[in-house]
C-alpha cells in the first residue's frame, strides 16, 4: 500500500512539474510578445554613439524600431543614425517605410515632416505636413505649420490656402477670423491681419481680446 501511495505522489510531482514546466513556457512566450523597456536599449545606443560604434548603434536601433515600429522616436532615431554616417538614401527609406506600416499615425508623420523640414527636403516635408494636417483636421496648428512651410519656401498662395483653412477648424467664425489674424501678422502679413481681427471684432464686439489685437496690429 505504502508503495503504490509513493508511485502517486511521485506521478503526481512530475505531472506538477511538467505543468509548471509549460505555464513557464506559456509566461515566456507572451512576455515576448508584451512590449519591453527600451531604455536599455537607447542606453547602449547613446554608449556605442560616444565609442564612435555607429554600426553597432544603428544596428541596436533596428531592433528597437521592430520593437516599436510606430513609434516616433525609435524611427527617426534610426534615419538620423543612417544620416550620420552620410547615408541619406537609407536614412529615407527608413521614414519612408515607417510612413507606410503606419498611414494614420499622426505623430509618427509630424516627426518625419519635422525630420525632411532639418534635412531640406522640402516636396517630402510638405507631403507629410498635408497628410498631417488630413488625418487631424480639427487641430489648426497642423494647417499653421503647413501654411509655415510653404512660406519659407516663397509659395506665398500655398501659404495663404493653408491659413485660410484654420477659418474652417476654429469653434466659431469670430475665433477662426482672431486666430487666422494672428497668423497674418506673426508673418507680416499686415493687411490681410487688419482685415481678419476686423471681422472677428465685427462677429463679437463683446471680445476686448480680438478689438485689443487689431489695435495692436494697427499701431504697426
């Protein structure tokens, strides 16, 4: 009796154990597939960086940006790793690739926008400004940057398209005419300044906000 009792509890252990042994696996598993923390990561890289490994650094940040592939920092990390090494070809399909995993990402897209923006691609920079300004409508900033751009490069009406689109993206007419007459003038546009605070203090002549602005615009 006695030894048919040790013969179940010995199964008994190894049937626990065997079990233990999968859960384990299982739990190894999943934790692949969680998210983990990239500092580690990012600290080897700003270490193989200060040792001149760029190789090294660059091949560290293609593991972070599998990790990650949405997210902003990882991607443009790595582009401007492959820029560093005189690598702009590689650099850019590196965004360009991110761009397309991730067609509705809109930081992603700002980052790169701001990236082609420092690296003086400007038809790149301002395709990225416009799928910025598309995907996130309501946000008039993403329309400022826009209109900001083209200025700078001498598309005066490109410019003057995308302010007069944030009419279209403020809470109420009288906001959007103040706020696109803040933009004219923070750009000199004087003229155009006077004529949008002139309208929004004509819609709400209660604001002091909009009439102290246009007064500010006229002592110009």
């Amino acid at each position: 009796v006695m030894w048919f009792s040790r013969q179940r509890e010995f199964r008994a252990d190894a049937g626990g154990a065997k079990f233990a042994g999968r859960m384990k696996m299982i739990a190894a598993l999943e934790a692949l597939k969680r998210p983990r923390d990239p500092e580690p990561l990012m600290r080897a890289i700003r270490v193989l960086m200060r040792a001149g490994q760029l190789e090294e650094a660059i091949a560290v940040s293609r593991m972070l940006v599998r990790r990650a592939p949405r997210d902003p920092r990882f991607v443009t990390e790595l582009a401007e790793l492959h820029a560093s090494a005189g690598r702009r070809t590689e650099a850019i399909a590196v965004l360009v690739d991110a761009g397309r995993r991730a067609p509705r990402e809109v930081a992603l897209h700002q980052a790169i926008a701001e990236l082609y923006v420092r690296w003086d691609e400007p038809e790149r920079a301002e395709a990225e400004l416009e799928r910025v300004a598309e995907l996130d409508p309501d946000d008039p900033s993403h329309l400022v940057a826009l209109g900001d751009h083209r200025l700078s490069g001498g598309d005066r009406e490109g410019a003057l398209s995308a302010f007069r689109a944030v009419l279209e993206a403020a809470p109420d007419a009288a906001a959007g005419h103040a706020l696109l007459g803040g933009i004219y003038a923070d750009h000199d546009l004087l003229a155009d300044a006077v004529s949008e605070l002139d309208q929004a203090a004509a819609l709400d002549p209660e604001n002091v906000l909009y009439v102290r602005e246009l007064a500010r615009v006229l002592e110009r």
